[in-house]
C-alpha cells in the first residue's frame, strides 16, 4: 500500500524517479535487471520511474536502488545531471 505524495513533495519524487530511471539507461540496464540486482519487483521500479506520477517508496528501497547502481542514495536525491565519475562506472 503506498502513500499519498505530499504535494509539496510530488517534483521531489518525480524528480527522483527521472535520476533513477536515467542513470538506469546509462548503465545500458533493462527494469528487469535493476529491479532483479535491487531485490525489487520490476513493477515497483516502473511505478518509481514513471514520469508524470509521484510515488512514494521507503528509503529501503531507495538505497537497494543506489546499491544496485552503484550510486550513493544522496546522488540519486541531488541529481539533475550526473558527474562522469557516477556516469561512467561499470
């Protein structure tokens, strides 16, 4: 069951879903391969990288996420454009 996003909130959570979502993309990973190496469901990652929807999720999600990534949870948070040291890890 997830909980309504705050409207004060809702840029943060799509903000983060884009950062999620993208820099999915640019480590050449599939949903399905993230949300596998997270231990999430590939559902739970498209509702997250959704555009245009908040939705919220539990910080433990957010760091199996950063973890699978390879990223650190407050990069994710911060990002609007990531730095080549996060871009061009392997």
């Amino acid at each position: 069951m997830r909980k309504e996003v705050a409207f004060k909130n809702r840029d943060r959570f799509i903000q983060l879903g884009i950062a999620i979502a993208s820099l999915r993309k640019l480590r050449g990973m599939s949903q399905e391969a993230l949300a596998e190496k997270a231990g999430i469901s590939r559902s739970l990652l498209s509702v997250i990288e959704a555009p245009n929807t908040a939705n919220s999720f539990s910080l433990e999600t957010l760091y199996d996420i950063a973890d699978a990534l390879d990223v650190s949870p407050s990069d994710l948070i911060t990002a609007s454009l990531f730095p080549d040291n996060i871009i061009k890890k392997e």
